[in-house]
C-alpha cells in the first residue's frame, strides 16, 4: 500500500507538470500539449501537429514568468485579431512566439490583443509575409523580430511603430529591395542585426546611422556585388561580433578589403569571413586588433602571409576549414595565445615537427578530411595542452607515435579513410596509456576491434 501511495503521489506530481495550467487541462486544445517548471516558465507545443488554423486557447487564472508558445511547422495562413487574447489571463511577464515554417500571409492588427505589453519575441520566418504586419505597431515590449525568408518589400511599420524604441534584435531578406532601408535608423537600441540577400552593389556609410552606438552584432550574408566592405561597417563604434558571409564579389587588387576604414574597431572580438572566395588572407588585424576568433573557412586560400599577424595578436581561436592549404603555414606560430586550430579539407599531406611548435596553448586541433599521410615523431612536442586531437578521414595508415607524448589527450579520432590494420608492428604504442583516452575513435581494420582496445590488450601480447 505504503509504495502504490508513493507512485500516486509521484504521478500526481509529474502529471500536473505537464499540465501546467489547467490542473487536469493544456490551456491549447489536443493535439497540442503544454509543459513547464512551475511559475518560471512555460511551453504550449502546438509545432508540427498539421494546424490550418490558431487554436482556441483555453482561460486560466494562473501566473507564469515566461510563456513560450510553439505553433512553428505547421500550415497556418492567417492570423486573426484576438488570437492570443485568453493568454492574457496566466498573467505572463513575457510571451515569446514561434511561428515561423508556416504560410502566413495575413496577421490581422488586433492578433496581439491582450498580450501587447508582453510579447517579448515575435518568430515569423520563413512565411508569406511582404510587410512587416500591422500588428507589431503597438507592441511596445517586443525585443527580438525574426522576418528572414519573407518576400518582404516594405518596412514602413516601423516609421510610427512603438517598438522602435523596443526592438534589440533584427533578422529579415532585401531581396526584394533595391536599396538599403533607411527605417531602419529608427531602431535606436538595436543590438543585434542580421540581413540577408543584398542585391544592391552600394550601401551608405550612413546606413547604420540611428544604432551606430548600441550596435553589438552585424550579420551580413549573399552580398554578391559588394566590391568591399561596405563603409558604414566602420562606423559601428561598439560593434562585437561581425558576419561577413557570401561576399563573393570582393575584389582582392587592393591591399586590404579594409583600406576605406579610418579607425580601428577595437571591441570586434568576433569576425567571420567564411564563404567568400577569398584567395588572400585578409588584412583583418589592424582594423581588429582585438580579435580572438577568425573565421575563414570555405574560401580559397593558398598562403598565409607572415607580416599580416602581429605579433601582439590576441587571437584564441581560428578556422581555416575548407581551403587549400597544401601544408601547416608557418606563420600561425605566430599566434601563440591560439588554443583552438581548425584546418579540415584542406590538401595538408603531413605535419612536421616545427609546424605547430610555436602553439603552446593549443587545446583543439582539427585536421580531418586532408589526405594526411604521415605525422613526424615530434610533430606535438611543444604542444602539452592538446585535448582534441581529429584526424579523422586523412591517409594515415598508422598511429603517429607522435600523440604518446600528449599526456593531456582526451578526444582522439583516428577513423580514418582506410582502417588501420592493428598488427604487432605497431609495437612501439606499448608504452601509451592509450586507456587515459576518455573518447579514442577508430577500428582496427578486418577485425572490427576497437583500436584503443587493441592497444591496451592485444598489443601487450606482442614481442
């Protein structure tokens, strides 16, 4: 009797957890469910459950601090006024919606109603939508509006909208825009900024104008017909983190993709580069000399340069996955704070004993899919705070002895192109205590056996 109590009571509880709103009840009707953690937070999951229509939410006199609602994926077209309106009564300090993956088109003026003063974010990527809506003009608490993958073609919302005052974070396409919004220098808080499919080939240096202080992150992607940075990039004077991506028309015959910049950005700690065609390593310190992670993958480089690192660099982290590397350059020793390298599909064909030597500090290093076929002896040997170490899909058709000497190793990934046979020639990995390897993968080829495994029995056997 005493355990049939037990699991009662323990049922009760996880049951009412679930049904977090309505005792027994989801505040949204089947086939959406609900769950949360008391007054903290809440989930109403009505996402992928094949919706033509918003559902018919249930009243409760509840309280909750922040209620996400979940109606993303499904087939919903239209949103009416008073939609939401019952959400009002759980008395939430903060609503925050996903219903992007739909085919909105229409979201009547008055769908908020109710829950203006808290409808913190608004997720409405990837509908149907050519404006932003009516609806968001008296949202006077939204923070964070996702448009991208909308045909939009107008932003005139925002010239009267109370939430330009609001609004912190901003993501939306110009493909139908033939130049640069200039509503957008109402947003005077906006932090963060993402913009996609810029089709036009000039952007003023004043675009940024109205948030060019409270800026922190600018994402731009598939400019296509940017010669350069655009000017205005050198004007966002608190600016953290920027995103370059799919600049491919940059024209490389000047010296740096930076020359029109006057100023160095010394808080940019942040700058990715990748997919750009870039066949020259940029000149990127001296405009961001702060920087800690660069991300260059998946451009077309040969060559690093030796005289674009200074030495007084702060950078920690850079990835050059995705170029054409044919070995380690040389100049990355000049990065000696570096603790994280990634160097994957590349054409890197060995690793010598001096190309890493200078990384003391390096904790991860990334060298999978280069047609690896040889890692001298001493490749590591100043390299102590290796952690990681990915050699995964390279040529190699042996263990480099060279990671014995990695006394700090914890992630190994040998699964190589072609299985290593596991013989007795591999006898001088006797010594390794390959076991301290918390997460060792790779097989031993034809037999299938954990190479790890048969370093630490079979391999014991051997003469």
């Amino acid at each position: 009797m005493q355990f049939i109590a037990i699991f009662s009571i323990a049922a009760t509880i996880s049951f009412n957890c679930e049904a977090f709103l309505l005792g027994n009840s989801c505040l949204a009707p089947a086939p959406c469910t609900c769950s949360g953690s008391g007054s903290s937070y809440a989930f109403i999951n009505c996402n992928g459950k094949s919706l033509n229509t918003i559902p018919h939410f249930l009243k409760a006199d509840k309280h909750v601090s922040i209620l996400y609602a979940h109606l993303y994926s499904n087939h919903l077209t239209t949103i009416p006024n008073y939609a939401f309106k019952n959400l009002s009564t759980i008395n939430a300090t903060s609503i925050r919606f996903q219903l992007q993956s739909n085919k909105i088109s229409t979201i009547d003026r008055y769908a908020f109603s109710g829950i203006e003063n808290v409808t913190y974010a608004l997720d409405l990527q990837n509908n149907n939508l050519s404006s932003i809506p009516m609806a968001v003009y008296n949202l006077p608490s939204l923070a964070n509006l996702y448009m991208k993958g909308n045909p939009l073609n107008s932003l005139d919302v925002l010239t009267q909208s109370k939430i330009s005052s609001t609004l912190q974070r901003l993501n939306f396409d110009l493909n139908e825009f033939s130049s640069w919004p200039n509503e957008l220098r109402l947003l005077h808080n906006l932090k963060a900024l993402i913009v996609s499919n810029i089709n036009f080939t000039h952007l003023s240096s004043e675009a940024f104008q109205g948030f060019e202080h409270s800026l922190t992150m600018l994402n731009m992607q598939y400019a296509a017909n940017f010669e350069t940075i655009p000017d205005a990039v050198c004007h966002l004077s608190n600016l953290q983190s920027l995103s370059l991506n799919f600049f491919t028309g940059l024209n490389e015959n000047s010296t740096s993709i930076f020359d029109h910049c006057t100023k160095t950005l010394n808080k940019v700690n942040n700058l990715d580069m990748g997919y750009n065609k870039l066949t020259k390593f940029p000149d990127v310190f001296h405009i961001f000399p702060s920087l800690t992670s660069l991300q260059l993958y998946q451009n077309a480089l040969e060559i690093l340069e030796s005289e674009k690192i200074p030495t007084n660099n702060v950078l920690s982290d850079i990835n050059l996955g995705g170029n054409r590397f044919k070995r380690i350059p040389d100049a990355l020793n000049k990065l000696q704070g570096l603790t994280s390298l990634d160097l994957s599909y590349n054409d890197i064909s060995s690793v010598e004993d001096h190309d890493l030597s200078g990384l003391v500090h390096l904790g991860t290093l990334y060298l999978r899919y280069n047609p690896i076929k040889y890692i001298s002896t001493h490749a590591f040997k100043n390299n102590n705070a290796l952690t990681t170490v990915d050699l995964s899909g390279t040529s190699l058709k042996s263990i480099p002895s060279a990671v014995m000497s990695l006394q700090n190793l914890s992630y190994f990934d040998l699964r190589t192109t072609d299985p290593i046979p596991c013989t007795c020639e591999m006898s001088y990995l006797k010594g390794w205590n390959a076991i301290a390897v918390r997460n060792f993968d790779g097989e031993c080829a034809y037999s299938g056996v954990k190479i790890q495994s048969f370093i630490m029995s079979s391999l014991q056997q051997c003469p």
